[in-house]
C-alpha cells in the first residue's frame, strides 16, 4: 500500500483506505479524501487513457463507468468508489477485440486528437446501452455533455451509428 | 493492411493506440522524483505588484520553492516575437511578470511541490499586494487619448501602424456611378480550446546540463531554438519532445512562459517538474483569436461590378505579442481582401493595438477567416444594397480558372483553381433555385429560413522562405524528411512537422508506401523530438503535406533513384528498361528478372555487389521549400432557420465545396474540414470571449463560453473540385483551416438573409438567440414606425 500524497518532511497528510475494483481487478490504497476518482485512476493506478480536460465538470473526457453508469470521474470523490466497480477505457476492449464502440471509432475516424476519445466512448458505450438502437439526434444529445474541439462530431455520431449496427 | 496508394482512405494508424488509452500526452509523463508546478497568476487586468509574501506558501506540506518573477528575472529572459514589421514596438515580455501585470492571468510566481495539490493549495496562500491601475480592453478604445497606457514603449498603445493595398481605392469611387456601402465589422474575440490544454514536463540532467522539454507544442524545433535564444542554453543541450498532442488549433504555435518557466525551475531545484494548464487558466493563459473592429466599405456599380474595398482595422494584440502576433492581422489578413474576385482596389489601413487582455495571435485560419468574413459579408451587403441575388454578383466578379499563377491586386501569386467550378457544385448540390421557392413558402407560413453563400481563398502551405523573410519572418519555413530504409526493406521516416490530430502517421505512411510499394505496416514515422528527427517548422498553416509531404516525397524520389540504378546493376539490366511497379523492379519482357525493393534494400547495406561510386546504405534527406504558397479555394453554402420568438438560430443544411488540390487521404481530409467548419459555425452563433471593462473574462468556462456540441450542428455536405497546386512536386494545397475560413460567413450570410425581409442589414458574431431576437424586435419596431410615418404623411 502507498500514500497517493508524498510529504517533504512537513507533516504527514491525513488518507483514508479503499478498495476499488477497476477492470476487474480489486486495488487498495490509502488516498486523500478530496483524491478526485480521475487522478486516482490516473496517478495512483497509472491508467493514464482517462484523460482530465476542465476543471468544472464539464469536458467529458474522464468519462468512466462507474457500477455500469457513465460518470464524470472528475466530479467523484475516490473515497466514493469505494467498494464499487470502475471500467475505464483500458478495460473496454476484450484482449485484442475492441468493443463495437471502439471498432466503430476507427473504422469511421471519429477522432482525430484523440483526447476526448475515451470519455466519448465510455460515453458512447453507456448511451447504447441504454438506447441500443439511437436515431442521429438521440445520438447527438446523448454525447453533448462530451466536448470534442477536432471533428465537428460528425464521425462521432457516424461511429456511434455504426457500432449501435454492429451491436444488433 | 497492405502497399496504400495515393488517394485511399487508408484508416488511421494512430487510432489503435488512442481507442484504448494507451496514447501518450504530456500528462501521461511519469519520471522518477517529479515535482508538480502550480502558477500564482494576477487576479486584476492591470496592476503594479507592490510586494508579494510568500513565506505561508514556502511552509505549506509539500511545496519544495517558491519563485517570484523577481527572483527569476535574470534567468528567463524575455519571451520572443518571430515575426518583425516596421517600426513594431517590442515591448519587453518577461515570463514571470515583476513590476506591473498587464491582463488577468500574468503569471507572477510559481509553486514547486511534491504533488500538483499541494503545489494549487500554496498557490492559495501567496500574498500579492496589488495596486490596481485603470485598464482598457478594446482595442479601439485604447487608441483613443486618455486610455490607459500599458507600456511606455508604445505610445497610444500602438504595437504598429500597417498597410497595404493595390489599385487606386479612392480615385476609383470618385466615379458617380459608384455605390459605396460602408459597414462596421467586429470579428469577435475567440478562445481556441484544444480538448488538452497545454502542459510541460521538463527534465534536467544534473550530469551533463542538459534539459529535456516534453511540451502539447505544434512546434518542437522552433521551442527548443526560442527556448535557447531566450535563456542563453546552449541549443545542443536542448531536447523538445512533442508526445501525443491534443489538439492545437494555433494556440500551441508559440513559446510560451511556461515552458521557459519550466525549464529554468527544474535546473533550479535539480528535479523534473511537470505543469499541467487548468482549463480555468488556459482560458486566460492561453492565447486567444481574432479580436477585430473594423470600419469597411465596399465601392461598385448597380449592375453588380465591385470596383474594391477598403478596410480601416483595429487588431487587439493583447497585453503583449505573441511569438507570431505581427503576422496574423497583417499579411495573412491584408493579402487576402481581394478573395476570389476581381477586386481592383484594396485599400487596407491595420493598426496593432495593445490591451489589458491575454495576448492575441493564431487561431485556426489565422487572419484568412478575418479576411474571408470581411469580403463576403460586404459582397452580400453589397448585393443586398443594389438589390441583387448574391450569388449573381458573385459570379460576375469571380476570378477565371487558371492553373498555373494568376498574380492578383495586393501582389500575391494564386497557384491554380477554378472558383466559379466549385460555386457551380456548390449550386448543383445545393438546388438553389428550390430553396429560394421553398423560402418564400416559407415566410408566407411566418418562418425565417435563410441562406448563405461564402466564397473563399486562403494563403498556406507556408513558405517560400525568402519571401517570407522578407516580409519579416524570423525563420525559415522549409521543412526536411529523412527516409532510412533498413536492411530488411522496412523504413523508418523522420519528418519536421509534427501532428496534433492530423494524422501525420498515417498519410505520410501513405505517400511512401505508396512511392515505395512497401506495406504500410512496415512504415513507421517518427516525429516531435529535436534529438531524433529532422529539424522542421512545424505545423501550422495547412502546410504539413504542402511542405513537409513535399520535402518527404523528394527523399522518396532519391530513394527510388538509387534502388533502381542498383536493381538495374544486380538485374544486370540497362537500367532503360528496369520497371519499378508495386514495389518489384522487373526487367522489360523477361518475367523471370525481378527484384523487390525489399531484396535491394538487403544488397545495399550487404553492399557486395554496388554499382561503381555507389555509397552502401539506403537513407535519403531531402529539404523543401517551396517556391509559392498553396491556396485552398472553395464555396461553401448554409441554410438557417431562426425560430421567431426565440431568435434561436439552427443550422438546418450545410455544403462545402472546396478545392485542397491533390487530396492524399480523403478520409482525413473530410474529417479536417468537418471539424473546421464546426469551429466556424462556432464563431458565427455562440462563441467570444467577453471582458468586462477592468479587464475580467467573464467567459472563462467551456459553458459560458458556449463551446459547440454535438446538438448543434447538421450533418455536412463535403464534395471537392482538384487543381493540383504546381507549387509543390505533389499537387496539394492544405485542409487543415478552410472550413474556419468559409463557415463564418455562411452562417452569417444565411442569418442575415433570413432576416433580410424585416430589413436587416448586418449583424455581429455570434448570433446568439438574445441578439437576433433583439434585431427581429427592433426591425418589426422600425416597420411599425415607418408605416405610421407613411400614414401620417397620407
């Protein structure tokens, strides 16, 4: 077990211990209780693909699923997942197999930065599994809470469309 | 995956590793004893720092040092301007501010902590004793006398005075069958908001002296040489890394304080240090768009025939210029004023003008989208005025197609293109002639529908560098490859530029499999370190296949060159009739004699059987410059339809027409433009940054700011019209900023339109709901009051 929080000899900081189960494998750790869950996954787990783009929740790009529902992991506490189930987007693909999401991301170049790209798909992933089969706009309101500056989102709702196809 | 031809969409390299997580940025940067940055930045729009405390912070857990700009001020210099005019004033610039800030966001001193928490929460507990001076943000106001002055160097807050022009504006509307149409164009101020903001790690090798820059930078050749001209570090002791970028837009393009910040800071306390821009401060600390007050005319006859224009502009520089600020509103702007037409007088007056805001300089389009908005807004008020279609006066004053140079009145060269081709197709696609039925069907039913229609022409594939330097460049703008096929036929390419989004793996993969014949899995293409590829510019501009394609495609050339004269040797052949297909040098009509390029590669660095003189080995460099700029063209059409009570504006239709020359990637290509043309329809209906009057951003979210989603756009129409631009040996011209540079005033053209019948003339960006429900509430007032004139009168 590590700190999240090194100390330069100037006191220690007070961290509380949680257990998360990220990707199907349980992690322990003593965390600072304002540990956000996005650097949590980031700087202590080092999954590094959920990527932090604001500071006000509204980005998108830590997307994850937590218990199955896509959140924000910057608007969660770490101590807030303990005991519960996170998927990030290292744990999407099924060894070499991508996800539907995944697959129709490349396939349609619905990134281009690729900095958003994970919270867009985990976002994704979540919206069709909800509505397996979306129409384009249901496509582009379920995606406005995720923000992509490169591709005008025109491949997104394309990649969408055509993993929600592929699912079928 | 298999050899890839010129042409193909061939499905992107990158994306495996960015659809699993497994990209690298900069914040994915992890080095063993790293200590984390955290910036104290002014609080105010303009101040004198009185004194700063920083003894709570020093004491805070965790902080390691503490920096004022003071402390530092020897060591970092002053931050660059690459771009020189005459009489440009160059106010001094230091990266850590310590007598006076001069915009909300200053940096004035920095953290160093053991974690990036710890670093923010001492930032909280550093004491700025601020005495607060009036300030001004427009930047006309801050010409006027009596405005608030920023630096003593610059009288009036004058950064410069320019002009350029052709043609003779006012002897020419001195004709009194002239109509002049005057009109007041802002072209608000934008922020760029690559999805990653910036950030640096800077790593420095108490050993050997050396530091090593992981910067999100468009341009990694350019900040290793700005970051050792600035801090007098030897340049072969400089290392820039550009990892995964995510996105950039302009806004990467510069050196920027923080990275010298970084890097002075970790020789200092002797460990790497990483900074990570919030997106709270990127809002301020990044450089913003645009900003323009422009006063223009435009001078033509009843029947449609434009004579010219003229332009009196204001460009909000910011506090300070940027590395390439002189450029943008200048000759990227000025140049353009003729756009795809005749346009025999131009008469363009710009004056730089400094202001209590975050500097100012490239954003996608970069003075092309300025200019473009500017030109098609007038022609539409032209035609509006003289009461003609304004697709009609358009036509009339189009440019002919020529492929081959076509010099225009500011003096620029135009490679080739058809302008009238692409407004055709445009049409074509579009049905013009059911939508103005379908219009007027429309607004019996009480609906505003519009259209807009914009025309274009932009300067890039940036540059012939003597021309260049001429105009004030402070570097070269060439670009350089290096092809090394190894032993086994696989090839590993090194270019200058280097991709945030663009997909440079992928199409330069693409250009040599294609010239090679070797698959395109065999091909890998290394970019963004200064210590392991060719020195380049960088990318920016639409020049990266103009350019820096070019420069590859001629190390191809050589290396085809030279397999083929030993292929020839090993066939045994007269080289005359050794055939080079597919990646196979074949003897003509003997089936047997065959080589793969692969197998010559092998016998080039076995090197026992080479022809006389040849050296063993098979790498390759070339550099390209290139002799013209390129020049994207098109049309591009949008439909709106305003929601009476709301004002809300939709865009309901979208096509776009461009001619980008020789296209490579198509895939990539329409994925560039759609994103383009989002940023455009962005500016024209919900973007700006807004400043209250002392200087504080009030849109300093991706919310208030209205940051475009998904639901606000349609799907867009692409089709393409192809004249190969003869400026470089490949034919293209650039994607990468046309549909910024269109979308604008489409969407503009088409909101005026639609109200055009109240008797709207002219509106600014954007056309948020508030605005146009505004002008539909004033023109139906003026209607009323016109009829109660007229009955009066009766």
């Amino acid at each position: 077990m590590r700190a999240y929080v090194e100390t330069s000899g100037k006191g220690p900081t007070m961290s509380t211990e949680i257990t998360v189960t990220v990707n199907g494998t349980a992690h322990t750790e003593a965390v600072e209780p304002r540990l956000l869950l996005a650097h949590f996954l980031r700087d202590v787990l080092d999954l590094t693909g959920t990527h932090v783009g604001c500071d006000t929740s509204q980005c998108g790009a830590c997307t994850v699923h937590l218990n199955g529902e896509a959140v924000k992991s910057c608007t969660v506490f770490a101590v807030q997942a303990n005991g519960a189930e996170v998927t990030t987007i290292e744990g999407l693909a099924d060894g070499d197999t991508y996800s539907n999401v995944q697959q129709g991301f490349w396939d349609e170049h619905g990134l281009q930065c690729g900095f958003c790209t994970p919270g867009m798909i985990m976002t994704s992933e979540a919206l069709l599994k909800q509505n397996p089969n979306p129409s384009e706009e249901e496509i582009r309101a379920g995606i406005a809470g995720n923000y992509c500056r490169c591709t005008g989102y025109q491949n997104i709702v394309n990649a969408i469309g055509a993993a929600a196809k592929a699912g079928k | 995956m298999a050899v890839a031809t010129f042409g193909e969409s061939v499905k992107r390299t990158e994306d495996p590793r960015l659809i699993t997580g497994r990209g690298k940025y900069v914040d994915d940067v992890r080095l063993t004893g790293m200590a984390h940055l955290a910036f104290v930045r002014s609080t105010y729009g303009h101040a004198n720092i009185k004194s700063i405390k920083t003894s709570a912070a020093r004491n805070a857990p965790g902080v390691i040092a503490v920096f004022t700009g003071a402390d530092l001020q020897e060591e970092l210099g002053g931050l660059p301007v690459g771009w020189m005019l005459p009489d440009l004033k160059q106010p001094p610039h230091p990266p850590l501010a310590y007598e006076t800030v001069r915009y909300l966001g200053d940096a004035v001193a920095v953290i160093v902590a053991d974690s990036a928490y710890q670093a923010n929460d001492a930032v909280e507990l550093v004491e700025v004793d601020y005495e607060v001076l009036p300030a001004v943000v427009n930047g006309e106001e801050a010409t006027k006398d009596g405005a608030p002055q920023l630096h003593e160097e610059a009288p009036n807050n004058i950064g410069f005075d320019w002009e350029v022009g052709g043609g003779d504006y006012a002897e020419a509307i001195k004709d009194p069958d002239v109509i002049v149409v005057k009109e007041r164009i802002v072209n608000q101020r934008l922020i760029p908001n690559s999805m990653e903001t910036r950030g640096v790690v800077a790593d420095y090798d108490v050993g050997k002296g050396n530091i090593t820059l992981y910067t999100s930078t468009q341009i990694p050749h350019l900040v290793k040489l700005l970051f050792s001209l600035v801090t007098g570090w030897p340049e072969q002791k400089v290392r820039v890394i550009a990892p995964d970028v995510g996105g950039g837009f302009g806004s990467k393009l510069y050196l920027y304080a923080e990275e010298v910040v970084a890097g002075i800071v970790a020789r200092q306390v002797k460990r790497p240090v990483k900074w990570i821009e919030s997106r709270s401060e990127a809002y301020v600390s990044t450089a913003h768009g645009r900003d323009h007050i422009c006063d223009a005319e435009i001078a033509g006859k009843k029947d449609g025939e434009i004579i010219g224009i003229k332009v009196d502009l204001y460009a909000n520089l910011g506090a300070y210029l940027s590395t390439f600020a002189p450029l943008i509103p200048t000759y990227l702007f000025g140049l353009m004023l003729g756009g795809v037409y005749k346009m025999p007088n131009i008469d363009c007056k710009v004056h730089g003008v400094f202001t209590n805001t975050t500097p100012v300089d490239a954003y996608r389009g970069a003075g092309r989208p300025e200019a473009a908005y500017l030109v098609e807004r007038m022609v539409s008020r032209f035609a509006q005025e003289i009461g003609r279609d304004p697709i009609v006066v358009r036509r009339k004053n189009m440019l002919q197609a020529h492929k081959n140079g076509r010099e225009v009145t500011t003096g620029v060269m135009y490679d080739s293109g058809d302008y009238k081709g692409n407004l055709n197709k445009a049409l074509e696609i579009f049905d013009y002639k059911q939508f103005r039925a379908d219009q007027r069907a429309a607004r019996r039913d009480g609906k505003l529908l519009g259209v807009g229609i914009a025309t274009y022409i932009e300067i890039c594939g940036m540059a012939p560098s003597a021309v260049a330097s001429s105009l004030g460049a402070g570097a070269g703008l060439w670009e350089s490859s290096n092809v090394r096929v190894h032993p086994t036929g696989k090839a590993t390419i090194y270019i200058g530029t280097s991709p945030h989004g663009q997909g440079h793996e992928t199409t330069m993969a693409q250009l040599v499999s294609s010239e090679l014949g070797i698959p395109i899995e065999d091909i890998e293409v290394l970019h963004g370190d200064t210590d392991q590829g060719q020195f380049g510019t960088g990318t920016f501009g639409s020049r990266s296949l103009a350019v820096g394609g070019a420069a590859l495609f001629n190390s191809l050339q050589k290396v085809k060159a030279k397999t083929h004269r030993l292929a020839s040797h090993l066939l045994e052949a007269d080289p005359k009739f050794v055939t080079f297909s597919n990646g196979t040098f074949a003897v003509e009509d003997i089936a047997d004699k065959t080589l793969t390029i692969q197998e010559v590669a092998g016998q080039a660095y076995a090197a026992a059987n080479l022809p006389d003189g040849m050296e063993p080995g098979l790498e390759e460099v070339s550099f390209f410059d290139p002799q013209n700029f390129a020049w994207p063209n098109g049309t591009h059409i949008c439909v709106v339809e305003i929601e009476q009570d709301t004002g809300k504006v939709e865009v309901q239709r979208y096509v776009a027409v461009d001619d980008f020359g020789n296209v490579l990637n198509p895939m990539i290509v329409d994925g560039m433009t759609h994103g383009g043309v989002a940023q455009g329809i962005g500016q024209a209906l919900s973007e700006q940054a807004v400043y209250t009057d002392d200087g504080q951003l009030l849109s300093g979210s991706l919310m208030d700011y209205a940051l475009p989603s998904a639901d606000m756009f349609p799907m867009m129409e692409l089709d393409r019209t192809v004249s190969p631009s003869p400026s470089n040996p490949i034919g293209v011209k650039g994607a990468g900023e046309a549909g910024t540079i269109a979308a604008s005033p489409a969407v503009m053209n088409a909101v005026v339109d639609a109200l055009a019948h109240l008797g709207v003339k002219h509106m600014d960006m954007p056309a948020t709901s508030e605005k146009v429900w505004r002008a539909i509430q004033d023109a139906k007032e003026a209607q009323r009051a016109a009829r109660a004139t007229a009955r009066a009168a009766k």
